[in-house]
C-alpha cells in the first residue's frame, strides 16, 4: 500500500521538476499537525531549491480558495487541509495549476489531473489512527529527497494529535526517527535531539501558537519554530496567549454550568458567538474536546456541537464577503463504541450531510467541523436531528 503512495508521489515530483515555475505557495492548518505540515514541506521544497510562501487557513473558504487558483501556472500545496474538498479544488483548479495536496482527513475524489491528492487514506491507510497530515508530508518529503530523515521528528509532534499512540505508519516512522538518532526517548515521551525539547511540549505549544495566536502571527511563529528552534523565546508568547484562552474558557464554561446546554433528541449544543474574538476558530474546536468530558454537563451519548462566529479578517488574504459562523463538533467518549460498531453516524458523516445544502464540512469520525452562514446555526441543528432519526430509523 505504501509503494503505490511512493508511485503516485514520484508522478507528482515529476511534474514538479517539470515546472518553469519555481515558486511554491504552502497552504496550511492552524493547529500543530497544521504547523509540523508545513515545516516539513518548506523544508523539503527550499532543498530541492523551491521559494516558499506560506498562508495558514483555518478554513477553506471558497471564495478564498477561488482567488488562490484564479492564476495559471502555480505550484501550490494544501498540507493538513484540503483533500475533504478536493473535488471543489478541482472544480476551481481546471488544469491552470500544479496542486498537491498531503493531508489525512476524509477525502473527496479529484478530478483534475493536475491535482495530486496523496491522501494515504486513499492507500488503505486511516487518517484518524494511522496517520497524521505531518506524517503524510513527512512520507512525501522522504520520497523527494531520501536526506529528509531529519523532518521525521516533526511528523512525531504532528501525531500527537491522533488518540491511542503512534499505530502503523506513525509507528514507521517514529521507528526510523530514533535509529537515526534525530529522536530520542525521553521519559513517557520522546525528544527532538536538535532542540532538546519533548514532542509533547512542543506539540502543546504549537497548539497555542496556531489556534490562539491566529490573528496574531501565531502560525509561522510556530512553522519556524519547528525550523529553527528558539523555543525560550517562544515560551513566553505561549504562555501569555494561553492565560488569554483560560479566562476566556472559564467564562464560557460558568455560563454553561449556569445555563446548561441546548438538546435535542440527538444533539447538544451551545453558541459562544463572539466570545472568543481575536482567537482563531479552532479555539472552538479545542474547548469542545476538554468539554465532551465534563460528565455533569455533557450527555454522554448524544453529538456535542460548538458554534463561533467567524471573524471576517483573514490574515494575509483580505475580507470575507459572507458573515459566517463554525460549528465544531465532538463525539463524548461512551458515544464512539456506537460510531465504531455502525451504530451511529460518525462526526463527519454527520455535518457533511446536514450541511450539505449550505455549509462545508470536513473532519474525522470523532471530530469534525463545518463552516457555515451565521444564519444557518439553528438550521444544522435541526437538519442534523432529522438526519440522526433518518439513520436509526433506517
């Protein structure tokens, strides 16, 4: 399985070699697997001796993604992003540039040619427990120039996002990053030899850097971190931009304790508005996490949604045209057994059908997210609770 990602990979390298233009332009997540995505693909470009340019996004937002591909003969790469909408990548792309796309949410088939989603869910493997969107960069990086062993270590503190360990390819590469040395173990966990610095602790503050200092050049801080190391420097920015986010989540969760949640038969829910302004929408994301484990408020066996408005501004990019709102969903631990057996719809599954008419959805089974017209919010709830009765029913 992994010899036909290697197949696919050296086309895409081709075609990269190929290409006059020799200026690469990285899209990338705003979380830590987002961030080690990134580094490992500017690294692995700039060797091969591509200029990078960088946008973190949180979100692929169409009318950005438009603007992004409205030129023609581009090389661009979405790292931990895009292969859930690689179909309207295509759509958009229609031939006028080389994509590249290495990521490990749920994707979406492509139709351009000129668009290489090298997704390794497409290879039998799961972005949810086998791989990260780092990892998948990382196997892309080793395949353009076998020196990149030293990026392994990146593809680690990306991982650690993933629930229950370093399983299968994580695993392979975790491997090769301590026999050569550029890994070590340290304690539970393991360090990067380079920067004397545990990949938890670097993946946590990573975390902060990308979602809560979004709007704050938090993201290529944190990609040039992972770079060039620096980590006392960065230490104080993090903690501040964390304190930032406590106060903030104190005041959120007060409220729900004092309010409760709204419910469904299916669905709980609550909308922070504009609580967290000045912080990227994957704050929103984060809290649902630590909140699907708060057994006085949170129902054990029904799906958690967290609503945020969107900000407008997108760093480096310009002004949103629509008002919109993120709803970010997450999936109490008792309720996975349900998802795992068939039982129930997965997280993904969930908001890609109920936001099909109005939003743009993407995720895991266990976490997902969809942007939508802040509008729509009682609209998905209500879309979501029919589709939750049309598959118990079915």
């Amino acid at each position: 399985m992994i010899e036909a990602f290697k197949s696919q990979a050296r086309k895409a390298i081709q075609a990269l070699e190929r290409t006059l233009n020799k200026k690469a332009f990285i899209v990338f997540h705003d979380d830590a697997d987002g961030l080690c995505s990134a580094a490992i693909t500017k690294a692995a470009l700039e060797r091969v001796g591509f200029q990078t340019y960088m946008f973190c996004l949180e979100k692929l937002y169409p009318e950005v993604v438009m603007d992004i591909h409205a030129k023609t003969g581009q090389v661009i790469f979405y790292v931990d992003i895009g292969s859930a909408h690689a179909d309207f990548i295509s759509e958009v792309n229609q031939g006028r540039n080389l994509t590249v796309i290495l990521d490990h949410h749920d994707p979406k088939p492509c139709s351009d040619p000129k668009v290489f989603d090298l997704n390794l869910e497409h290879y039998g493997f799961k972005g949810e427990t086998d791989f990260s969107g780092a990892t998948c960069c990382y196997l892309f990086a080793r395949t353009l120039n076998v020196h990149n062993i030293d990026l392994a270590p990146l593809a680690i503190v990306g991982s650690c996002e993933i629930p229950g360990g370093f399983q299968s390819l994580n695993a392979v590469v975790l491997d090769e990053a301590l026999k050569n040395d550029v890994l070590r173990s340290k304690g539970k966990s393991f360090e990067i030899a380079k920067f004397q610095i545990r990949v938890d602790k670097l993946f946590s503050m990573l975390q902060v850097l990308g979602a809560v200092g979004y709007y704050e050049g938090g993201p290529i801080l944190g990609v040039m971190t992972c770079l060039e190391g620096g980590i006392g420097e960065v230490k104080a920015r993090v903690e501040a931009l964390e304190e930032k986010r406590k106060e903030v989540n104190k005041r959120v969760l007060a409220r729900l304790y004092r309010e409760g949640l709204k419910e469904t038969k299916h669905i709980q829910w609550f909308d922070a508005a504009d609580t967290y302004r000045g912080m990227g929408t994957k704050v929103i994301g984060q809290f649902c996490s630590f909140l699907s484990y708060q057994r006085r408020l949170v129902k054990p066996y029904k799906y958690l949604f967290g609503f945020v408005n969107v900000p407008p501004e997108i760093p480096g990019w310009g002004k949103l045209k629509e008002r919109l709102a993120k709803a970010s969903v997450r999936v109490p631990k008792p309720f996975k057994n349900l998802i795992e057996t068939g039982r129930a719809l997965g997280a993904v599954d969930l908001v890609l059908s109920a936001s099909e008419e109005f939003g743009m959805a993407d995720g895991h089974q266990f976490a997902a997210n969809v942007v939508l017209p802040m509008e729509k919010k009682e609209a998905l709830i209500e879309v979501a609770e029919n589709v939750c009765t049309c598959f118990i029913k079915s």
